[in-house]
C-alpha cells in the first residue's frame, strides 16, 4: 500500500503523523469493512447478513465508513510508525480523520516516544561527588559479639536474686480496692522484667526477688489500672554462653582463637560498612549526571510509572482504598529521578559503546563459585535460571557505568566515624 506519510517533531518527545491514501489504495480494505457491517445487519425479508448491497450503501453507509475508519486508521498508523521508524510509548490521539466513501482518506496521530538524549562530552571533573569513609570502633565489635552471644543464650532456672531481663511466670491475683482477693480473677502469667507494662518503677519492683516472694503493684494489664498481688514461681535467666576457643569455633570452624574471631567480626563490620559507602556514593553520582544532563520526561512516561507505583502499594499494603493522588504526591520526585536515570542510563550505553559478554557473565560465575565452596549448589540453583543471569548481566553493565561516571568526576573523600553516627542518632 502507498501510505503519504510526513512526520512532524512538536518537542523533545511528541511527534505527530499526518497520513493520507487514495481511494485507490483504501478500496479493497473499505470492502472489507463492508462485509463486516454486512454480516451484522438484519432486515424482514432477508436473512441476517444477506441484505442487498443497495439497501446496505443507502441506508447503512455511514456505518460502514465508521466502521473502516475504527477498523483501518489504527492499521495504517502502524504502517506509518513502521516507515517512519519511530516507536511509541503511549495510546496515539487519533485525530482530523476526513473521509468518506468513494474518496481518498486523510488523519494525523499524535504520540509520544523516548526522547534521545544529547549527551555533554564527557571530561575529568564534569561533577563533584562526596564519598564516605566510615570509621569503626572497638565498641561496635564488642557490641555485636555481645548480641551474637546473647542469641545463643540458653535458658537457666534460677532461685534467688532476680534482675532486669529476667522471665517470670507468676500466680496473677486481682485485689479489690481494700487489697483482699478477688474471688475467680486468678491466673498464671509470664512476664519478663523491663519489658512493657513492666518498665521503670514498676520494673524495679521485682528485681532482687526470690521464689516465693510476692509483689503488689498497681499496673494497666490491658484493661486499666488495677491493684495486683503477683506471686513468682519461676525465674528464668538466659544465660549466654562463655566468649573462648570453642564458642568461636562453634561460630566459625575456620577460626582457631576469639581475637581470629574478633577481627573477622571487625572486618565484617567494615565491610558493611564499605557497601554502604558505596550505595551512599554511587547513588550521589547518579544524582549529579542527572541534574547534570536534566533530561526531559513525556507526561504519558511518568503517568505510567506512577500508575504502576500507586497499584504496587496498594498491593504491597492491601489497601485498595488508598488516595490515588496522595500515593502519586507521596512517589513523584522518586519516580523522576529513577526515568530521568533510566534516560541517561540508556544513553550512556549506546553513547559509551558500553556491553556484556557471556564470558563475563560466565567468569563472574566461576568466581563466585570458587570463593564460596560451601554453597556451590545453590549457586549453581540461582544461576540456572535464565532471568538471574540476566539481571547479573544488568549489574555488570551498572557496574561500567558507574567506572566510566567515577572517570570523569571529582570525587571528595571525607571520613566519619560511626561513634558520631550513632550519637547524632541518640539525640
């Protein structure tokens, strides 16, 4: 078919078609839509979809044409796109559609595409970028051997002497006003010292106590306050285990000693402490080629992101009655930030030339596989399936990225030491 096509650029990212084909061209299609109508009509005297082709141009020819234009206009928009080479990211806006039977056809869509990026050359120093370097401290490798320890407490039964952190169960008994006991509001409780209602004062109140001993006390259990008399039959004391040779070991079989141990828990402080400085880092470089290259979103890009976003969270909450609008307000720098990147990111790739091989994929593999001998097997599980060696292909090309971005800023290095972190946190 001889479609006349001329394109015209409205912005960065809309285009408009205007499209036209002589009668000529359209007829046979314009039958087509005929036989359609044709086939739907039902008339006395005939038989549904066997009315004369008289009747059906005289009295139903403004259905038919409707029809062919509802019909066909879609199919030579897309014969337009093809030729024009351009692919849309929304529904076009079909519009100034001239026709009529016996004459040539005539219509213009309007849509919006991916805009292409006009990148900056890329130079040293192109953007300034703050990179962390978290300092550790002795307090935090005590902190977390002190919570790894405390995780394989075992639980003892003790007699004398309770404290704070201990687990009660005691005889629960309600006192009236005057402190005697109410008849049938007696139970059994298991209650644990400084853990909520029974914190500060009330805490207090049982710690240093026996089996056997009681305490009175005035305490919300759910219902108000109310006068009880609790009576210990139980103390329970998690215990941690003794910090030496065999704990460690039992944690770690390739540790001979507790300071092997303490420093491979330093070091895996310090390593999470690096992979946040690198998230830290690397989504501050990413901001700043954004602002940098600011590249232009389609209204229908963005609308779509949002859509998908409002739909996620009222699925990831279960709340389908949440405001659209208020999720779309809540979401919106986030979700252009995250296609401005997509933009750029795309843009980058086929600007820098940028790729990668199965055999990196591949080798990555292998070396993962070699430095983690006891889970070989669910290694060799995760990367069987196509779609996680796709999205490690993906992390290798963020990875390029990254590098070539790093090359060509200035990067200012600042230390910090944790222990400020964690006071600014406690203020």
């Amino acid at each position: 078919m001889n479609l006349k096509v001329k394109s015209k650029k409205i912005n960065d990212f809309t285009y408009e078609l205007a499209i036209s084909a002589k009668w000529s061209e359209i007829k046979e299609d314009f039958n087509a839509a005929k036989k359609k109508v044709a086939k739907e009509i039902k008339l006395p005297g005939f038989r549904k979809g066997k009315v004369p082709e008289s009747i059906l141009m005289s009295q139903y020819i403004h259905s038919v044409e409707m029809g062919f234009v509802q019909d066909f206009c879609e199919k030579y928009y897309l014969m337009a796109l093809q030729e024009e080479k351009l692919t849309p990211i929304n529904q076009a806006q079909l519009k100034d559609i001239d026709f009529s039977y016996e004459k040539d056809l005539s219509f213009k869509s309007e849509f919006e595409i991916e805009p292409s990026l006009s990148l900056p050359k890329f130079k040293k120093n192109m953007v300034t970028v703050e990179r962390i370097k978290f300092i550790s401290n002795d307090e935090e490798v005590n902190k977390t051997i002190e919570n790894i320890m405390n995780s394989q407490a075992k639980a003892e039964q003790i007699e004398n002497d309770s404290k704070d952190g201990d687990f009660l169960i005691v005889d629960m008994q309600e006192l009236d006003d005057s402190g005697l006991p109410i008849i049938g509001k007696k139970e059994k409780k298991y209650i644990a010292i400084g853990q909520d209602p029974f914190i500060e004062e009330k805490a207090e109140s049982f710690k240093s106590k026996n089996v056997g001993d009681s305490v009175k006390i005035t305490i919300d259990m759910g219902d108000g306050n109310k006068n009880y008399q609790f009576t210990i039959d139980t103390i329970q004391r998690r215990v941690p285990p003794t910090l030496d040779d065999d704990f460690v070991k039992q944690m770690d079989p390739n540790c001979k000693s507790v300071s092997e141990w303490k420093q491979n828990v330093q070091k895996s402080i310090d390593n999470e402490y690096q992979r946040k400085s690198d998230e830290m880092f690397n989504s501050s470089l990413i901001d700043e080629f954004v602002k940098l290259v600011n590249p232009v979103l389609p209204l229908s890009m963005l609308n779509n992101y949002l859509n998908n976003i409002v739909n996620e969270v009222k699925q990831n909450q279960n709340s389908p009655e949440m405001d659209d609008n208020k999720i779309k307000e809540q979401y919106q720098i986030f979700a252009e930030n995250n296609l401005k990147w997509f933009l750029l990111r795309k843009a980058i790739i086929s600007d820098q030339d940028l790729s990668v091989s199965s055999d990196e994929v591949n080798n990555f593999i292998k070396d993962a596989l070699n430095n983690n001998e006891t889970q070989k097997d669910e290694i060799e599980r995760f990367y069987k399936k196509e779609s996680n060696k796709n999205k490690l292909a993906d992390d290798l090309l963020d990875q390029k990225i990254i590098e070539m971005l790093k090359d060509h800023s200035k990067i200012k290095e600042k230390n910090q030491k944790t222990s400020e972190l964690e006071g600014a946190s406690n203020k």
